[in-house]
C-alpha cells in the first residue's frame, strides 16, 4: 500500500499526438535495463503491480501521475523508447532487490518478500556471479541451515533443516526436477548459466508442491526472457584444479510493442574437469573427471494480458570412475564405470490476468532422464576395453509429465486473496532392478484464502486433496472400486503480522507428506553379494512442521540498507522410510516405514548495506534425532552448528569488486549405505577473489577454500548392502586459483 505521509515524487508524462489506445510502462532498476517485478505503483489514483516483467499497461491519456511508496524506492526518471511514446520506462533509484526482493515461488504473480507468509531466502544472481560459482552446489554451500553431501559416483546432495534427500523438492521455474538417485537430486549437474535467481522456501510446501516438498522447496528461477534490448553474454571459467568452462547466452527482440512484445533465446555451455586424486601415484581419483554439455532454447510471447513461455532444456554429463590397476604375468587392467547422464524438459508457461485483480497460470511439462552405468575391463597396455557381466550394468529411465494451474483472485482493498489449483503428475522409474508396475499417477486440487481481518495481519490457511493409484483409502469402495484412493487431506496454516513498518513476524503450521517412490516399492537387486528389495505395501512420510520468524527490513537512506532475520524450526516426521536389514540369516535388507526423525532449531541471518560495502552475517543450529532402525533402542541423535561472513566491497571509482566467502560446518553425523551412523569434524570453506569491471567485459579472479580444505574424517563400512570401505570424506580439492571472464554484449 502506498504511504500518502511518506514522501513520495509524482512524476508527470504530457504526451501530445497520440498513437494508440494504450501504453505499456515498465519499471525498471537505476540502469533502464534490469526490469523490477512486484512494484505496487499508483497512477492516476488506480494502484498496479508490475508483473513478471516489471511491466504495466495503462490506458493512453495525455498526463500520467506515477506515485510509489518512498520505502521503496524513487522515481528519479523517465523516457520513451526508441523515441515511442507509447512505451514508457521509469527509472527507479534506491531499490535494493536483495532487501526486499521479488519471490514466484508461492503464487501465479510475483510478490514482494514483505507480503509474503512463508519464512523464505532469495539468492541474487549478483551474488551468485561474485562468487565466482559454477554449479548451483558451489552457491548453495554458503547458506546457513542447508549441508551438503559429496559422493563419488551419485554428485551432491543437500539437507534443508535437517530434511534431505528425498524430502527437499527443487524446481527450475517451477517444473520439478526428476532423477533422483538414492532419494537425492545431484544438485552439482546443475549449471548456473542464465541463472536470475534461486528461492529457497523452509519448511513444509506440500500443500502448494505435493510429494517430496516435506523440508521445504528450492525454486532455481532463469533469466527473464523479455529483456528490453538483444543481448549477448559469453562466460569463461578455468583454475588450477583443472576445470575449464566455458558458455553464453543470447536474447533477441523480435518485436516490441505496447500490444505485444515477442523474443527468442538460446544458451548452452560446456563444463570440462579432468579429476583430482590427493594421491596421483593411483590410478582411481577422489574426484572424478566429469564433461558437460548443456544448452536451452525459448520462445517468449507477451500481450497485454497474457505471456507464453515456450522452453527446450538438454543436459549431457559423462563421469568416469577408475579403480586401481591390477597386474598378472601377461597384462596390466583396471575397471572402468562409465556413467552417463542424459536430461531432456520441455515446458509451456501460460500466464493470463483477464482483469486487474485475476491472475492465472497453467504451466506444462514433460521431464526425461536417463543415467547409464557401463562397466568395463580396460587393458591399460593396448587400451582395448571388454563389457563385464551384465549384472554390474544398469540403465535408469525416468520420466514425468507434470500439468498445473493456479487461479489467483484479490478483491480492490486488498484485504481478501484466494488461490485455487490443480496438479497432475505421471511418473514412471525403469531399472534392470526394478519389480513390478512403477508408473505413479497423481491428481491433486489445492486453494489457499489469504484474508486481513486487521491492518497488518494476515492470515492463510490452505489445504490440499489428492488422488493416488499406488496409495491411500477409499472413501466410497462400493461406489468408486477398490483402485480409487484418497490421500488425507494436506492442512497448513500461515499468518503474518506488521509489528511495524519495517518489521514483521511469521509463523506457520504445516502438515507434510512425502509419497513412497517406485525404487522403494519396487526395488529389487538380489544376486551373490546383494539381498536389496523394495516394499509394495510402504506406507507415505507425513509430517508436522512449526516455523516462527521475525524479519526486519529497512532502507535507512539511498546508501544505508539493513536485514534481520531470525528463524525457528520443529519438525517431527512420522512412518520415516528407511533402507534396514530385516533378516540377517538371509542378509536381506528392505525399505520399512520405521523411521522417526525430530529436527528443530533455528537462524539467525543479517545483511547490512553501507554505501558500497555489504556484509553478510549468518549462523545456525540444527539439531536431529533419529530412529535408523526398527529397533526403538537405536536412536541417534546430533547437532550442526553453522556460520557464515560475506564481504563485499566496491571501489566505485575504479569499479574493482572485492569478494569474501565463507561459512563453517561443525560436527556432524552421516550415514552409510547400510545406515550406520559416521561422524564428520567441522570444517571452514572460504573463498577470496577481485573483480575489475568494463563497459563490456568484467574479469574476476582468485582462490578458492584458500584453508585448504581436503578430505574430513574416515568412514569404515562394516559390512552391509555394499561392503565397501573408504579412507575420507570429500570435503574440497584443497586451495584452488581461478580466473573468469565475462563478455556483454
């Protein structure tokens, strides 16, 4: 709502001869080339929100008074593109996306962090270039409450508040990632090439996300498509660790009118790394060489009340992991494992605002991934590799269909909101391990009411209702048959209260609920070594979650900007779903809801802009405890604590960046295939780099875990599914010099 008391500067548009029926007008940052969505702006006493694109459309007279609310920002200037009158561009100064920025994640337009209910974290893609980050993995690492996991052969996994695997959903502008690998997405696969922003929602979103959504939602959001002028980027990457990268992306206009605007993209990107082994005497490395391709194509339609999104996305990733060398009388050999990863998404966005206060969004998409695993027996003399037995090959094949809609109405005052949405999902897992029918249909409606009985609070209760064909009840078995199933309905509860201006609290209450996936209901891998079976009659994950913020957001003056934030968690999960063994005689282990898990704690995070100096100031603690078997005496329990400090300063004149990363992890508890616990010391990563800015080109340089960091701990397998055995946890390749260079143009 626009504060009439603060001071606010009207900014009056006399345009003579006019040319058509209405304008478009977008608000864009201080430079007229970063359009600002979520912008609520008055003109001529009517209050509009920029949408996506940071744009509005206003019906065409000859004076056009803009108010915004001085909290924001200020209007400092204006002007007409191309000499078009029709299309206007206001210049806004003072507004500082990372103090209050823009989320897409909740619902179908974008909205302010301060409107919004969910406890929530923005990743700027200014952050993310200053970090010299090359994966999403590299940026995820600095955040607090969040670990990651390093495995040689399945990539990076990730905690949310103590919730992973399995139960973290991550979504690239709102489609769901598919291929996981035991429970966990490889979140190193993933690239930050054309990377706008990342939103990390804490705490449960199953009402609006379904299944695996129990510990929260990371939504990876790409570049906006309508950027204002065509635009070339060229990026390249090596350091001392053997990585070297490279990859671009393009955007052209196609058309730009007040009626509509129509552009088209391209990107893509090789990423090459060679290995690295603390030991170059072995023939296996610690980390394994890896090459990427990755490329996505667009085409993007808006109008004045509709914008379609249309997107291609291929991915290609070969993993090489050696073992040692073995010698006999006539030959020198070694075992080559070749995995190679192949995602295909394609996805059609539609968004649609019939009138000033509907939104609708349906979005389409059709998701295929496939990870291969060829093992062979390589004569390290002639080079000449021979396939092994067919048992130690495997080919992976998900796919998924993903269709959804949202209807998004607010009255005038603004003091009522309704969501309501559908969802379906069909997915299907393929293995040479797999047992039985595997294809997973779900069909799931979902409505929030968001309502401000007071000035300043809001309230919202939502709920989520969904049919499964593997599991649930039937209501009405005479009536539907017995293949019908209801899953209980899904509640959550949120409210939010301006306690002032600047500050406000949070709190929520959410129900969880994770569906079994195919590989735990129809896994099975039983031959000399392995006994491994999947359970049909598994029963799902459900979960209870509190979460209580308070949050404070103000910018002091045009140079002093300031957040605050501190966050409680509790989360109790029920019918845990666990990998344990059921019968020693046999060695055979199964997937059984025995589990139980309580995770609580809390953050406390804080940003504080002075002039060209921004610090970043974090901690955490987490604390766990678990149920790893079906045996109630066996209960572990452990706790994480966390920090981070970030530094970055600019020399204005001479626009040198100077960039300081790090964040510690202290002790912590892991567990093995077989689900015996480990413990993992603490460790500090940090990162020093510069930067030097042109017109055009800007060139960043560096170290990266300038401590050192290598491998933590030793991990002692007694037995199990696998029986192996390692010397380390992969923390970090040591000290790493880096260079890159970016081209704009």
């Amino acid at each position: 709502m626009v504060n009439k008391q603060n001071f606010t500067l009207v900014c009056v548009l006399t345009v003579f001869n006019i040319l058509s029926a209405q304008r478009l007008v977008v608000v864009s940052d201080n430079t007229f080339n970063q359009p600002l969505p979520g912008i609520e702006l008055d003109c001529n006493s009517t209050t509009f929100i920029t949408n996506e694109l940071g744009q509005i459309r206003v019906s065409d007279k000859n004076n056009l008074n803009f108010n915004i609310d001085s909290s924001i920002g200020v209007i400092v200037e204006t002007k007409n593109f191309k000499a078009d009158t029709s299309l206007i561009y206001l210049k806004l100064k003072g507004y500082v996306s990372e103090i209050n920025p823009v989320t897409v994640t909740t619902s179908s337009r974008p909205r302010l962090a301060t409107d919004e209910t969910y406890s929530l974290r923005v990743i700027s893609s200014k952050t993310i270039k200053q970090m010299g980050a090359q994966t999403i993995a590299d940026v995820i690492q600095n955040q607090t409450s969040i670990i990651l996991n390093n495995d040689a052969s399945l990539g990076t996994s990730m905690q949310l508040q103590g919730m992973g695997g399995q139960n973290v959903k991550i979504l690239i502008n709102g489609v769901p990632i598919i291929g996981r690998l035991n429970g966990n997405i490889d979140i190193s696969q993933i690239p930050i090439n054309e990377i706008e922003k990342i939103e990390i929602i804490e705490g449960p979103m199953s009402v609006v996300y379904g299944t695996d959504a129990i510990g929260g939602v990371i939504n990876i959001i790409t570049s906006n498509p309508y950027t204002i002028n065509d635009r070339l980027t060229i990026n390249s990457y090596s350091d001392s660790r053997k990585n070297y990268n490279f990859d671009f992306g393009g955007n052209k206009v196609l058309s730009l009118t007040p009626e509509y605007q129509i552009n088209m993209n391209l990107s893509g990107g090789r990423q090459f790394f060679e290995g690295f082994d603390f030991n170059p005497t072995t023939r296996s490395v610690d980390w394994k060489p890896k090459i990427k391709y990755f490329g996505k194509t667009g085409l993007s339609l808006s109008g004045s009340k509709f914008r379609q999104n249309l997107t291609f996305q291929y991915f290609q990733e070969k993993l090489t992991d050696r073992s040692n060398a073995e010698y006999n009388l006539i030959s020198v050999n070694g075992y080559n494992n070749y995995f190679r990863t192949y995602r295909a998404d394609i996805a059609a966005i539609t968004l649609y605002s019939p009138t000033q206060f509907d939104d609708l969004r349906f979005q389409n998409a059709y998701n295929y991934f496939l990870r291969r695993k060829m093992n062979v027996r390589r004569n390290l003399v002639t080079g000449n590799e021979i396939i092994t037995r067919p048992s130690d090959q495997d080919t992976t094949i998900n796919t998924q269909i993903n269709l959804r809609g949202l209807w998004e109405h607010r009255t005038r005052n603004k003091n009522f909101q309704s969501l309501v949405g559908y969802e379906f999902t069909s997915e299907s897992l393929s293995t040479l391990r797999i047992n039985g029918n595997n294809q997973i249909n779900d069909f799931a409606i979902f409505t929030s009411i968001e309502y401000v009985p007071i000035i300043g609070l809001k309230i919202k209760p939502s709920i989520r209702v969904a049919y499964n064909n593997a599991f649930g009840e039937n209501p009405f078995p005479n009536i539907l048959g017995n293949k019908f199933k209801i899953i209980p309905a899904v509640p959550s509860l949120q409210f939010k209260y301006d306690l002032s201006k600047h500050l406000v609290i949070r709190g929520s209450f959410a129900k969880g609920f994770r569906a079994p996936t195919a590989k735990e209901l129809y896994f099975l891998f039983v031959d000399i070594n392995h006994n491994v079976q999947g359970n049909p009659n598994l029963l799902p994950e459900r979960s209870d979650n509190w979460v209580a913020s308070v949050d404070y957001r103000h910018r002091i003056s045009n140079n002093i900007q300031a957040k605050f934030k501190v966050n409680f968690f509790y989360n109790e999960v029920n019918n845990q779903i666990q990998l344990s063994l059921v019968n020693a005689n046999t060695n055979l282990y199964r997937y059984i809801n025995i589990g139980k898990m309580h995770t609580q704690g809390g953050s406390l995070n804080t940003d504080l802009f002075i002039n060209q100096l921004k610090v970043t100031l974090g901690g955490s603690i987490i604390q766990n405890e678990s149920n790893i078997s079906d045996n109630i005496s066996e209960i572990t329990r452990w706790t994480v604590k966390q920090a981070n400090l970030n530094l970055n300063y600019t020399i204005k004149k001479h626009n040198i960046g100077i960039h300081y990363f790090s964040r510690f992890t202290g002790k912590t508890v892991g567990f093995t295939s077989s689900v015996s616990p480990y413990e993992i010391p603490g460790f500090t990563l940090s990162d020093l780099s510069l930067s030097k800015n042109w017109k055009k080109l800007r060139i960043q340089g560096g170290a990266k875990n300038i401590f050192n960091i290598t491998q933590v701990g030793n991990i002692v397998q007694t037995g199990g599914v696998h029986g192996s055995s390692n010397a380390g946890l992969n923390i970090g390749m040591g000290r790493t010099i880096f260079i890159q260079c970016n081209i704009n143009l």
